[in-house]
C-alpha cells in the first residue's frame, strides 16, 4: 500500500520494517483499504489537505461523503479502519477510528442504515445430502462429478470455507483406520497468532454413497496419474489438461454447481453458506463448544450472530461430521 508506505517513511521507518508492516495485512484487507486510500487522497487533494495530518472534522467531512454515496456501517467502518493505520490528527492524540466523534459518527451510521444479517433463512443439508448420495458409485462418476461431489461434502461435514478447501494438500493428510486427519498448515482467515491451526476430521461413514473418506479415496486414486512427487501436492486439481491446481473460485463453483443441481437457488445462497447450513443443522444435536472446535472458531458470538440461522478435542470435529450426516438418515 504506497500510501501506507508514504506515511511509514514520514516517521523514519526503515524500507525493512515497513516491508513487513505492510505484511501484516492481508491481501484481500489490502485491496480493501486502497479502495478507501485512494477516494482519501483525491478528497484531500480537493480540498488541499495534507492527507497524513488533518484534524478530525477532515474524517469526519470523508465519511459523510461516503455515506452519501449510500455506503452502509460495515463499509465505512471499513474505510475508518484503513484511515486509522497511517493518518494522524493535529488536534488529537487518539488514533482515528478511536476518536470519541468517529466512533459517535459510526455508531450513528448503523441506526440509520444497519449492517445486518444477510440470511434470515439457510437451506437444508438433507436436500443437498440426498443428491450427493444419488451421485454414486463414485468409481463410476466422471471426474468433474467426483470432484463436484468431494468436495461439497468436505465443506458440509468440516463447517470450512471455501479458503480452507483450497489450501488442502495432499502431503499433509493422515490416514487412519477408521478416518482422515487433514491439518490446515497454511495461513487463513481464521490464522492468528497463538492460535492453534484447525484441523479436519473426516470420519468412515456407514452409508457409503455419503462417506467423504471413500469419495476422498476415490478422487486421490482417481487423480494420482496427475500428480508428481513436488508439484500438485494440492488435494483439488481442474478436471481438464493441463490438471492444474483449483482455484479458490473454482472450487466454489463447483460447490454452487451441487448447490444448484439439488434445487438450492444460487442467486440467493452462495458456496459460503454450506458453513452456516452444516453449523446450524449441527447446533440443534450438538453442543456449541463441538461446533466451535470443528469450525475453527473461538468466539460463540461469531456463530450466534452470523451462522446460526434457522431452517428453510478431535472427537468432537468427529461428531460434528458423523451428525451432519446422520441428518440424511
């Protein structure tokens, strides 16, 4: 973020520390905030304000641009907090998004126009688990139905997004008698410091047209003719030459692709939401703490407030599976 960088320099940093400052943003929070960068800069230079030292009535001035462009709490909190990572204020010592006025402004903002959620109803795993079990025998599925089938069910029966699925690789995965452990050893969304990575328990499931260890078994089999020993070490390949690595955006179409062929509609729900489906139909047998720990959350707030949806140890992430999956029962 040159801004950020701009503003690094001001303070006497040096090329090396703001190198990995800047590291500690992610990319898709990057793109976010020069988004918002960017409309700052062009509003100072309106106005003929230096853009790195303003007094607070200049913030507050921006955000009720942005508000006046229709942007709702969750997007001028946004551009808040990217303001508050390299701007100063001259009749302030408090950082930007903790001046009292700005938090006085956001707060304002969601009276008038809440960020709430966007899913009052989620659909029913058993209407998605129905058609996975018609797609079988999986030995006799073509390769893109394998793949669509695999990892559908991956998302259902691990509560995982779409982020996680695609880092998998197959290097990392333990087979055991009775299940597979897949450590996810790369950064995600949830990755903190601290903070214990998340790890994916696939259990043998007595239904065989639904267990995700023989569709796992299957596809790795299926797609060994692919791979070498260094590369395509990730678990989901594209179904056509040159059998690449999934892309993120592929895997999710190929969840929405299940989705859709089930009679779930897509312009409604998207991939992501197989996490809210699988975690709520799971909250109605299972204790929150097992959800929790199968979704890689650590706050209930996080599942209360934005999964918890109504219908329309390693032990635990075992249960969460086996329960989503008994729901087809």
């Amino acid at each position: 973020m040159p801004f950020v960088r701009k503003g690094l320099s001001l303070q006497g940093i040096s090329i090396e520390a703001q190198n990995i400052i800047c590291e500690s943003w992610r990319a898709g929070t990057n793109q976010q905030y020069n988004t918002y960068l960017k409309r700052w800069q062009v509003f100072c230079s309106g106005r003929g304000i230096d853009p790195l030292l303003v007094y607070v009535k200049d913030i507050l001035d921006f955000l009720v641009e942005l508000y006046n462009t229709g942007l709702k709490y969750s997007a001028i909190g946004t551009a808040r907090s990217a303001l508050s990572n390299c701007v100063k204020l001259v009749d302030s010592t408090c950082v930007v998004g903790e001046h009292p006025l700005v938090s006085r402004f956001l707060k304002g903002v969601f009276e008038l126009r809440p960020s709430l959620p966007r899913y009052k109803q989620i659909w029913d795993v058993k209407i998605v688990l129905n058609y996975l079990e018609k797609l079988s025998p999986n030995e006799d599925l073509s390769l893109l139905d394998l793949s669509t089938k695999l990892v559908t069910l991956l998302a259902i029966v691990s509560g995982q997004r779409c982020q996680s699925l695609h880092v998998i690789k197959t290097c990392d995965m333990i087979f055991e008698t009775n299940r597979i452990l897949i450590p996810i050893n790369s950064i995600i969304k949830q990755s903190k410091p601290n903070k214990t990575q998340p790890v994916m328990v696939l259990p043998v499931f007595y239904n065989q047209n639904l267990c995700v260890v023989r569709t796992m078994k299957e596809y790795l089999n299926r797609t060994e003719i692919f791979r070498c020993e260094k590369e395509n070490r990730e678990l989901f390949l594209t179904t056509v030459k040159p059998y690449l690595p999934a892309s993120k955006s592929t895997i999710s179409r190929w969840i929405k692709t299940a989705l859709s062929k089930a009679g779930i509609d897509v312009n409604i729900y998207s991939a992501h939401r197989t996490r809210a489906a699988s975690t709520s139909a799971a909250a109605r047998i299972l204790p929150l703490t097992s959800i929790m720990k199968a979704a890689g959350w650590t706050n209930s707030r996080t599942f209360q407030r934005f999964y918890n949806v109504p219908n329309n140890d390693d032990n635990e992430a075992n249960d969460f599976a086996t329960t989503v999956l008994n729901l087809n029962s």
